[in-house]
C-alpha cells in the first residue's frame, strides 16, 4: 500500500477592493481598471494531497456556502490545476472549506483558484513558466490573488504594484445575502460610460481609500437596493471611518479606527440583521 502523501494548506483570504475606477470596454471585453486591493484575515481554507490512485483530479466542498456552488467538477480549483503542464506524477485530491459567500465582490472563486495555484506550485516544485495559460486567463482577478497582498491593480487586472508596509485596517464585512451578477452590472455600466482617469492621492492605506470610490458601486444600488441598506447600515455605526461596497458586489466594507470597534460593530449589525453575513476581520499586511 503506498504512503499517505503530503498535505498542503492555504488560506484563499477575501480580495477587498477599498478602490475601483473602471475604464471603457476594451475589444477584447475586459474593462481597464485601477484598484486599491487588500486581503482579509478571513478566507477559504484549501488543501492539497496528490494520489497516485485517483483516476483524475478531485474537489470535495464543505463548510457554511458549500451548498452555494454550483458544482465541485466544474469549479475554477479544478481549472488551475488544468492551466499547469502535469510534468508530476498523481492526481490532486483538493478539499476546500468555503467560508465566503459565493457572487459576493470579494474574490472568493478567483482566491481559491490562487490557492490551488500556490499548492500545486509548492507540491510539484512547479514554477510559473510551467503553466500552459497565463493565471490571468483564468480571471482578471487570479494575478492579485496569487500575490495575497496590497496591491495597486491596473491593467485588465495583470499590471500590479505591490504597495507593502503600510499596515492594518480594522474592518467588518457584511453581505445581505443576495448574488449580484457581474456580467450584469458591467453591461450596465457600459450604457453610462466610463469614468475619467484616476490616480490615487499619496498618503496612508486608509487616505487612500478615502480618496477613491466605486465606480460600479451606484449601478449595483440600482439593480439590488439592499446594498444601500448595508452601506447605510454599516456607515452609522460608532467610529466608522469608511463605508464602501467592494467589487461589484454584494458585499460592503466598513473600516474602523481599531478592531474594539469593528467587532461592536458587527455584533450592532447581526442583531439587526440576523440573516446578514456579517464579520469583523483585518485587511491589509498579514503576519
């Protein structure tokens, strides 16, 4: 009987866009962006174990928003493994806690896919020039989330300028529970044109947040107008410095001046709402 392999672990943490400024659609129908990115202390938890005994690559799903996806053979873990040139032997064996609402703004598909990419790389000793397809191919979304890290996103998502050193941000997630369709709110958003380019001002993680927006952020509103209620819900909580939804949605941040006042924040929110995800975390340089 062979040995038991060696498992791997990663955390898929929560992608947060503090920022996004969306450009015109380009003819290959990716938008242009520019994105202050950070991550969460919370995510997905993903696990890797190569078989020499599975006759092709598997995914079992557990956890709170298990139910919530669609299939655990058509799922974009299972794509990252495809992306790499199989130079090793076995077939992967991943087992993925999903913790994080699904169509929710806060890159949950594409940080467990990123994970997937970490584990494969670190199991089979792979490096990047192994892949068949560029991360990006994937998801504009894979590069930064590969990184894990601050990061200034430009480009369709591929262009990314690590921003290190500047520090934690208290915070609370908060979705309403319902998908939004980022298909739909980008079709929308091309009916209204693009917003003019913008850099952000110098300063702190948070002043840089606070000099941004959301350009999709509106449209959102109007095609599901429980974000408002969040936003709303969140910006009249005791110390909150920021309200913000990330993505295209469903989920809104808030971010505080200290994590006392995040965590009296989220409890506020989840006795007036008890069907809300909602969760206090830190965003930005993680351990």
């Amino acid at each position: 009987m062979d040995a038991p392999s060696q498992i791997f672990s990663s955390r898929a943490r929560a992608k947060i866009n503090l920022t996004l400024h969306v450009g015109a659609v380009l003819e290959n129908g990716y938008h242009p962006l520019h994105s202050l990115v950070v991550f969460a202390g919370i995510g997905d938890e993903l696990s890797l174990q190569m078989s020499s005994t599975e006759a092709g690559p598997r995914l079992h799903i557990s956890g709170p928003f298990a139910n919530d996806l669609p299939s655990a053979t058509d799922n974009l873990i299972l794509h990252a493994f495809e992306s790499f040139d199989k130079r090793g032997e076995g077939q992967p064996l991943f087992k993925l806690v999903k913790n994080l609402p699904t169509a929710s703004g806060i890159g949950g598909g594409s940080a467990d896919a990123a994970a997937a990419i970490r584990l494969l790389k670190e199991s089979m000793l792979e490096t990047v020039s192994s892949f068949i397809q560029t991360p990006a191919n994937l998801g504009a979304d894979i590069p930064v989330c590969i990184k894990s890290q601050t990061c200034l996103m430009q480009g369709i998502g591929e262009n990314l300028i690590p921003l290190p050193c500047l520090g934690q941000l208290a915070a609370v997630l908060v979705n309403p529970g319902v998908p939004v369709s980022t298909a739909m709110i980008f079709k929308a958003f091309d009916k209204i044109g693009s917003s003019s380019e913008f850099q952000l001002p110098a300063g702190s993680l948070l002043e840089m947040a606070q000099g941004g927006r959301n350009d999709l952020q509106e449209i959102a509103i109007s095609i599901e107008p429980s974000i408002q209620t969040v936003l709303d819900g969140i910006s009249t909580q005791e110390g909150c410095q920021l309200a913000r939804m990330s993505g295209s949605g469903a989920t809104c941040f808030g971010l505080f001046s200290d994590s006392k006042q995040a965590q009296i924040a989220a409890n506020n929110l989840k006795e007036n709402h008890p069907d809300w995800w909602c969760v206090p975390t830190m965003l930005g340089d993680m351990p």
